[in-house]
C-alpha cells in the first residue's frame, strides 16, 4: 500500500499560475503535478550525486595502461565486424 502525506505549500502568484497552467494542459491534479517535478528534482540530484561518485572513484583509481590497450584492441575488432556501407 502507498502511503501518502499532505503537505501545505506556500507560492509565489506567477509560480501558480504557471502551475495550474501546465496542470490544466496535462490533466494531472495539483498532487500529481507537484510529486511528478518532485521526482524529477530528486532525481536530478541523485544523477549528480552518482557522477560526482563516479568521477571520484576514477580518480582514485584510473584505469591502467594495460586496460587502456585491452580496451582499444577490443573497440577494434568490434567496429571491425561492423558493416560500414562499403557493400
């Protein structure tokens, strides 16, 4: 079972005009608009939360000469197999 909370807002005039306005093109209610960009805000966050993770753990550890060379020998003989239109 979902659970779910009311929660009271505050916004500025234009910002729930704006609001409504999309709501009214979408058919959502004023719930679904609001958790739908609460999703996206929250997602947002979460993605720049793992890149940062990401760039951080490459940092720490870069990959190696020797993978760098495995990694090239395989893109190779991958495009390799690709047909390229020359037919």
């Amino acid at each position: 079972m979902t659970r779910t909370a009311k929660v009271a807002v505050s916004l500025d005039a234009k910002l729930l005009e704006r609001a409504e306005r999309m709501r009214e093109r979408t058919g959502e209610s004023r719930s679904a608009l609001v958790s739908r960009a609460l999703r996206a805000l929250t997602g947002d966050e979460a993605h720049a939360r793992r890149v940062r993770e990401y760039v951080r753990a490459y940092r720490d550890t870069p990959e190696t000469p020797a993978e760098v060379a495995a990694a090239r020998a395989s893109a190779r003989r991958s495009l390799a197999a690709l047909p390229w239109g020359d037919e």
